[in-house]
C-alpha cells in the first residue's frame, strides 16, 4: 500500500508540477531534439515508478529494433504497466495508440500527445478511422508506433491466453511498408492487477522478436498477419516463461 501512495505521490507532483515545464516545452519548435527531450523526461519518471514498485526489467532483443527507422510494435497486453515497461526501454520517439480514457486526465493526455501517442474511442468507428489514418501518417514521418491487436488487456488466468489479433491493426504497416517489431511481456499484471491495491515486487521478462516485413512474407502469411504475428508473440510468451522456470530452478 505505501508502494502505491508512493506511485500516487510522484503522477500528482509530476502531472501538476510538471505542467510548466511542459508549458515551455511545446514552446519549442516540434523537432526530433524536442520530441527526445520529452520522451527523456517521461522515461525518468516511468523509471522511478518501476523503482518504487520493485520490478526488475530483463529485456532481450532490443538489437532487432531498428534505430534509423520507425517500426510497427505490436504485443499482448495484460496490464496498465505494459506501457510503463515498454516506454522505459525506448531510444527512439514511439506513440503508442491507447484507449481514449487516458485523455480524460487533461495533463497526461498533453504529456502522452507530446510522445505522438493517439487515442481510441472503441464505440466512434469514424474517430477510429482518423486514427489509423493519422498513425499513418506519424510513422512515414519517422515515428514509431506501439500498438496492442488484442484491443483490450487480456484477463485469462494464463499469459498464453491471448485475445484474437485483429486483422486491422496491421493496416498501418501495410500501408506504410515498416516493419513489424512482435513484443511479448510476462508478469506485468502481477505488479498491480493482481493484487491491487498493493503493488507487487517482479521480474518482467520482455522479448523484441526479429522484424516481420510484410512483403518478405507469402500471400497466405499476409492475409492472416493477425494469425501469424500472433503466433510469434505467443511463441515467445513460452519462451520467456521457460526461462523463468530455469532460472528458479537455477537458483535453488
């Protein structure tokens, strides 16, 4: 319980605080300098977080992201610190698409605008549209984006139960030609979800899978992208959980 009001304490002071900072900051012009000053700034405070609430970060893979061009991440998602963990182990600027109740929070939506992060209405099919239109657009500019195909955290008692990808989330690589990074994280939804409202000291493992260019794949490969990049990422949930089995058994 002190771990959250911990948490609680730094948003309030950074989200009130932080606002005249931020105030100087869109001051600038929008160049890739500012855009990296505001994603130093954030990572400062997701990292704090992650120190406050315990949690270790083991991440591999992230030699297959591509630091001189934007790429489409796509992951499973089961918790709100999936984004916490993700944003903390980026070099390059990356928006991630998020339902639209974050906005609701008028300095964290500023925040997460000034890291091209873009918002969801799950119930507004033409908002929806504009959005993906708009990804478009920020990853020809250079941005990446983060995307979760589920659609929504996935509560089932098992990593391995993943939510179908949907087949639309992938239009953005299609459209844009990038390449497609596949993340797959376990045992985010035990640092809060779990338990709430305590805050759970954990190992997060997360693995950045090797790109997925979509013309390199068959025509029965990119009909079913959602299908195929499921595979991956569940593949890789294995992978990562056998790894946690033998460094338990490792260390007894």
């Amino acid at each position: 319980m002190l771990s959250l009001i911990r948490v609680l304490f730094l948003l309030f002071n950074f989200l009130t605080f932080g606002s005249l900072r931020l105030f100087f900051l869109r001051k600038k012009e929008r160049t890739k300098e500012r855009d990296l000053e505001c994603l130093s700034i954030v990572q400062r405070k997701l990292k704090a977080i992650l120190r406050i609430c315990k949690v270790e970060v083991q991440a591999e893979g992230l030699k297959n992201i591509p630091k001189d061009e934007a790429v489409l991440f796509v992951g499973n998602h089961r918790s709100y610190f999936d984004i916490v963990v993700g944003y903390s182990l980026m070099e390059n600027v990356t928006g991630f698409i998020s339902k639209d109740n974050l906005a609701k929070i008028p300095t964290l939506k500023l925040w997460m605008e000034e890291l091209h992060c873009l918002f969801l209405d799950r119930n507004n099919l033409k908002q929806n549209l504009k959005v993906i239109i708009e990804a478009i657009a920020e990853i020809k500019r250079g941005i990446s984006i983060w995307i979760y195909p589920e659609g929504s955290r996935a509560k089932g008692a098992s990593e391995e139960e993943l939510l179908p990808f949907k087949e639309g989330s992938f239009k953005l690589a299609e459209k844009t030609g990038c390449k497609i990074i596949p993340v797959a994280m376990i045992n985010t939804r035990k640092i809060m979800e779990e338990d709430f409202p305590r805050l759970k000291s954990t190992k997060v493992y997360v693995r950045f899978g090797e790109p997925i260019l979509l013309s390199a794949l068959s025509e029965e490969e990119r009909k079913h992208i959602g299908k195929y990049a499921e595979e991956k990422v569940l593949s890789m949930i294995r992978d990562l959980k056998q790894k946690e089995r033998d460094e338990a058994t490792e260390s007894f």
